[in-house]
C-alpha cells in the first residue's frame, strides 16, 4: 500500500469517526475499541518486533482498557483511570518478555515497541473522553474532519515543505469551516484543532513513508489507523484548553 492509498484510508477511517460521534457515545465507543484492536494486531509487524502475539495481545488489552476506562468513568476528569491501564499493561509488556522462549533476542527493542504500541493504542480513548466532555460530539466532529481533510489532501502528489504546507492547511480550513457549522465550537477553535491535527498527520505520514515493513498487509493497515489513534488524545487535551 503506497502513502496515496494510506493516506485516503486514513481519511476514510478519521470519517467513520466523525460519523460515529454524530450517532452516539455508544458507536463511539465500539469504533475506538474496534481500531485499538486492529492497531493491535497491525503494529508489532509495522515495528518489526520480535514476538508478534503476545506483543498484539499486550497492545490490544492496554487500548481496550483504556477506552472502557474513559467510558466508565463518572465526571471529569474522564483521563484518570487511563494512567492505571497503561501502567498495568506496561507491567504485562514485562509478563509478555519472561513468558518468551526464543532467547528473548532483541529484548530491549521488543519492550520499547510494545510500550510504545500501548501509548498510542490508548491514545484512542482520546476520542471517547472528547466525546463526553464540553463540546462533546461537535468537538469529535471538527477533529475528525480536520483529520479527513489534512489527510486527503496528503494524497497529491507535492513532495516536500509544499506538501505539509498543504496537509496543515486543508486541515486548518476544514476544521475552522466545520468549527462554524457544529454548536459550541466556532472558526477559531475549529481552525486551532485543525492546525494541531495538520502538523501531527503530516508527520507521521512522513514518518512512516519509507519503512520497509510496510508491504506487509497488517502493518500497512496499522499505518493507516495510527494517525486517528494518536489524535484521540490531542483533540481531547486541545479541546479541553480551548474549551475548558
């Protein structure tokens, strides 16, 4: 899958995010713990770890009990449980090394990934908390089609300064235009949200360009859904700022 093709898949998924919102918590909810799961499964081959299952298992276990943490929780702030799950699944990144029986080659490199792999899979919960707090479903909204914009526009063909020149914009215009059209949100706020989101999928979209691991089917497919994971978060904290 080349970075055309990702980056209108991601632009595709950040849609399905924004169509989420609109339906309700509960879509919302499945959909984040749905691509918690596939990132999961995706970013050990992305990462080239080098114990594939029980890595994706780690991973999947620290996004879904981040997200179920942010959707059981009563009152802000809806982020305070979330530092106790990741911290429970860092502790099985370690359960995960000492059940190896390969010689645990390559053990540094295997532990950073997958730590690495559970921060940005709880970063999906982002998106749930975001949905809940002030704003709610127009914040997602503006997030969600900033995101679909910028990442559209990083399909063309514009190499370079120029193209993340243009990802940030059409990500700062999308989300000022949709910031004026939802309650709550307005052009400022919008085009603010819109910016963080621009400057954070031009880069990771250039980040993981040329990393050769991406032939592969699942880890193509992870390089997809991780610009919307990381998100989750960002939109959540500029929301939180922006709108108190």
């Amino acid at each position: 899958m080349d970075i055309t093709s990702r980056a209108v898949a991601t632009a595709a998924v950040a849609a399905l995010v924004a169509v989420a919102a609109f339906l309700g918590e509960v879509p919302l909810i499945a959909l984040a713990g749905i691509l918690s799961l596939t990132f999961a499964v995706g970013w050990p081959p992305l990462a080239d770890l080098p114990q594939r299952v029980g890595a994706s298992i780690v991973i999947g276990l620290g996004g879904i009990g981040a997200v179920l943490t942010i959707a059981l929780t009563t009152g802000e702030p809806f982020l305070r449980g979330v530092p106790l799950a990741i911290a429970l699944a860092i502790v099985a990144a370690f359960v995960n090394e000492l059940l190896r029986r390969d010689g645990r080659e390559r053990l540094v490199e295997s532990v950073s990934g997958v730590v690495a792999g559970v921060l940005v899979a709880a970063s999906v919960a982002g998106w749930v908390a975001a949905g809940r707090t002030t704003g709610g479903a127009s914040l997602v909204v503006t997030g969600a089609v900033a995101l679909a914009a910028g990442a559209t526009l990083s399909a063309l063909p514009v190499a370079g300064w120029g193209g993340a020149l243009l990802t940030i914009g059409a990500a700062v215009g999308a989300g000022a235009g949709i910031g004026q059209l939802v309650p709550d949100i307005g052009y400022l706020v919008g085009g603010l949200i819109g910016l963080s989101v621009g400057i954070l999928v031009a880069t990771l979209l250039e980040l993981f360009d040329r990393l050769p691991t991406l032939s592969g089917r699942w880890a193509a497919i992870a390089a997809v859904v991780l610009p919307v994971t990381v998100t989750g978060f960002l939109v959540y904290v500029v929301g939180r700022v922006l709108l108190g």
